[in-house]
C-alpha cells in the first residue's frame, strides 16, 4: 500500500492563485468555468520545489464568437518560479475533445480545484466520458509514455525521479484501462496502483520511488529500478496490442448544443 494522497495547497498561494483567475476574468472579460491544478500535485508526486500548473477552460461573451476576426483562443500568464497558469476557450477546448483529446477529461477529475461551476462542469464531465474513453486514452497514455521514455530514459543507467513518474503514470494508466474497461483511470497515482493488481514488490518499489521524490528538488536522479521498468514496457507492449473500439457516435451535435448553452450563459 502506497501512502494517502492528500491534495492540499499551501493557503498563501491558493490565495494567489484565486487572485489571478479574478484578475484574468476582469482582465480579458471572460467566465472561469472550471481551474484546477494539472502538474505533479494533483498526479500525487510533488517533489520539494514543484511549481503549481493551474489550468481552466473559460467562456468569452457572445458577441466575442460572432465576428469575421476570431481572437485568440489561449490565456496565458507569464510563467513565475511558483506559478504557472493558462486556460483554454471553451470552443477551443471542445473541438479538442471531440478529436478525441483526453486532457479535458483529465482536467475535469483533478482533485485539486481552483474554481468550479457544478452546472458546466456535470455537462462537460458527462459529454467528456461519452466522447473519450478506450481507445482514446490508450492511444494518449501510450504515446506520452512512450515519448517520455525514449527521451529521458532509453539506455540511461539513472533517471530524473520526475521524468519516471511521467512515463510510469502513463503505463499504470494503460494497466487500468486493461482491467477496468468501463472505467475511466483516476488522475492521481496513488488512486491507481490501489485499484490495480500489482505484486507487493512493484508496489513497495513504486513506493519507495515516490519517497524518494518527495524529499529531492525537481532535478533529483537515481538508478533505474528493474521492477518498474518492466512494468512499463511490458504495459507499453499490451497497449500496442489491444484491438480499438467499434466507431463511436458523432458527439459534434451535443458539442455544439453544450457550446451554445454555456456561452449564453456567460
């Protein structure tokens, strides 16, 4: 058994966080539907000196949509040493949900919330699990680990503690879509390894890992770890494997009627 995962932020800085997404709503004339946090914090693994990676999905005002110039569909904050902040529009953020893109979906079940709408954020959730489900997600978590671990792993005799965990959330993420297959994964870490069969040694050892990390700065490094990387090859493997799902519905009609409904309401 891993420890615990309790998802708190420091008070000052929640505090500031909540002073920014006010400033941006002032600022750009814009409704927060939702900010979370996204990074190592809300995955369960912050080491000493994370930053917070604060991402929302916004609504502009009607008339922002009716115009022959769009404007830009990004918010982004200067990114400080503590804080990183920026936000979707929501027509952007759906039409990368429908591709399908999993991300929304992961940002709607972080477990550290900034700001939340409970009317938008039930559709959205509900649309976001009708769109983006097996194959989806398989191919998303296949490809972020798989990137990650031929960029910082590969022959490497010692790794970044940070970068392991990006490539090992992925593959335990893939292990879950295996035996849970109406199942969404749960973002954080811990939340996954308890919902998925692994042997004692893989546990301790993932557990050990996470001590580690916890008490080095973000470019902390050790050796490899035998049990870890066969779990993620051998869940890297299976993935490749696994037939995809009959075609889904077109989910664009729902998308759009969602779009129309949120907006009037901003």
């Amino acid at each position: 058994m891993l420890p615990a995962f309790v998802p708190l932020i420091d008070t000052e800085v929640r505090g500031a966080i909540l002073d920014k997404l006010a400033e941006i709503e002032r600022d750009h004339d814009v409704r927060i539907l939702f900010a979370v946090e996204s990074g190592s914090r809300a995955w369960g693994f912050p080491s000493p000196d994370s930053d917070y990676d604060v991402r929302f999905v916004y609504a502009n005002r009607r008339d922002w949509y009716l115009t022959l110039n769009p404007g830009r569909d990004v918010i982004e904050l200067p990114i400080s040493a503590e804080l990183d902040i920026n936000g979707w529009d929501l027509r952007k953020a759906l039409n990368l949900l429908l591709k399908p893109n999993p991300v929304m979906l992961e940002w709607l079940s972080s477990p550290i919330r900034y700001g939340w709408s409970d009317g938008a954020c039930a559709a959205l959730i509900d649309l976001a699990r009708r769109i983006t489900h097996q194959t989806a997600c398989r191919f998303h978590y296949l490809s972020l680990g798989e990137g990650q671990w031929q960029k910082h792993v590969g022959e490497a005799d010692e790794v970044n503690f940070k970068k392991y965990f990006y490539i090992l959330r992925p593959a335990l993420a893939l292990r879950w879509l295996r035996f849970h297959p109406s199942r969404l994964p749960p973002m954080n870490l811990q939340d996954l390894v308890a919902g998925l069969d692994l042997d004692p040694a893989t546990t301790g050892r993932i557990g050990e890992l996470l001590e580690a990390k916890s008490q080095a700065k973000e470019i902390g490094t050790g050796a490899r770890i035998a049990e870890i990387d066969r779990l993620i090859l051998s869940e890297f493997a299976m993935a490749k494997e696994a037939p995809p799902e009959s075609d889904r519905d077109d989910h664009r009609g729902a998308a759009d009627t969602l779009f129309r409904h949120l907006v009037g309401g901003a």
